[in-house]
C-alpha cells in the first residue's frame, strides 16, 4: 500500500514540470514532508468544458477516495489506495477509474520494512527533484450542494529491490504514459495498470528517520537519509 508521502512543490513547479497550469487558486497545501490520509495534496487531471479544449490542470483533493453514492466521509482513509488488479471491477472504483484518472505527483513515498522485531521506515523517491507520478482517480461527493473532491493512488505488487520492503507499491507512470492516462476521452486504461520496470529500477530506496511514524512530524528532515550500521 502507499499510506505516506511527500509533495515538496508549489503548484506553478508543478504545473510547470506536468505540462499544465495552475488550477489550484488559494487552495493549495504548502510543502508536505508527511502527507497521511485524509490531508488535503495535488492531482494533475484533464478535462474538457463544453465548446473548450481540454485543459490540463493542477487541483487540490482530499486523500481518500469517497465515491459519490457514499451517506458521508467516514469511509475515506480506508479508500487511499485502489488495486490496479481489481480497479475495472470494484463498483467503488469502477466509473472512476474509467473516467476520472489523475496524476499524484510526490517527491517519494515511505513504506516500513519489518526488521528484527522493528519497522524501518524507507523513503522511495528518484532522488533529483523529479516528481513522482503516482497513477490517481478521482470522485465527487456533494453535500449541501457543496462539492468534495477526493482521490486514491492505484497499487500494483511490488517489483525488483522493492519487494524486500513491501508487498505492495504505487502504480508509478512514465512521462510517455501521462497523456494516455490522463485522456478523458479514453474510457479503457486496462492497457496502463502494469508497472514500468525501469522507472522502478531508478528509484533509490532510502532508509530514514523513525520520526515519520508520527503524523506530528513534518519537515525536510524526514527525507534525509540515516545510517543503518
């Protein structure tokens, strides 16, 4: 699973780093070192208005996908992360998946290797301030006429140095895989749920502080790397 992550960039380098423009207005989260479910984070997507061109955008959502049938929020941090192997077929996700996909951009995500008898925290990140971009969907729950936008990043098994940490990772995207995966006007990803073996391949796996276990800690010092020795 992916249950932590950072996001380190304002939406312009965002913006600009995706191909896209600044949709975010005076919603955007700052810098996050320590991103748990439920926080508020940014999502690349691409729509298309009536008589427009599609745009492609950078937008604030909430972390933890709430489908537009739900009676309330309550469900949403245990909806982070949607399984690439079911996500076609899970009713949940379904009319998400095949119209509403997104791009999670995150410097790295962290995952906890179990240990001699401990749990070692790994930072998973390109390590030159390339973003991360983790395979999204997305929803709408009204309420009040008022719109809540929440999202999930898609998992996939973990390959690689990868599966000597976890299980599970995210569905990481390649810049060539982007455009597909944010077309609208494509309703079949079933073509793009499979992991990129060399971009994971690239990925350093660093080991770092223990403090990131507690959602009260959040600065650039969780992502410094710690020796093991």
């Amino acid at each position: 699973m992916c249950g932590r992550y950072a996001s380190t960039k304002d939406p312009a380098l965002l913006a600009a780093e995706f191909d896209a423009v600044d949709g975010t207005g005076d919603e955007a989260p700052g810098a996050d070192y320590n991103i748990a479910p439920t926080k508020h984070v940014m999502a690349v997507v691409e729509r298309k208005p009536e008589d427009e061109d599609v745009e492609r955008s950078v937008r604030v959502m909430r972390w933890g996908l709430v489908p537009h049938w739900a009676k309330d929020l309550s469900g949403a941090a245990k909806m982070i992360n949607a399984r690439a192997e079911t996500v076609l077929s899970k009713p949940a996700y379904k009319q998400s998946v095949t119209k509403r996909r997104c791009i999670i951009p995150a410097a790295g995500w962290y995952e906890w290797q179990a240990a001699e008898g401990r749990k070692q925290p790994y930072f998973m990140t390109l390590g030159d301030d390339t973003s991360l971009a983790m395979a999204g969907i997305w929803s709408v729950w009204w309420k009040d006429d008022v719109p809540t936008v929440t999202c999930a990043v898609l998992t996939t098994e973990s390959t690689g140095a990868l599966t000597e940490i976890h299980n599970r990772m995210p569905l990481l995207l390649p810049q060539d895989r982007w455009s597909a995966w944010l077309d609208p006007a494509s309703l079949d990803p079933s073509g793009l749920l499979a992991p990129d073996e060399s971009l994971v391949k690239a990925l350093e796996l660093r080991p770092v502080s223990t403090a990131v276990g507690s959602v009260k800690n959040n600065d650039p010092s969780l992502l410094e790397r710690v020796d093991l020795s």
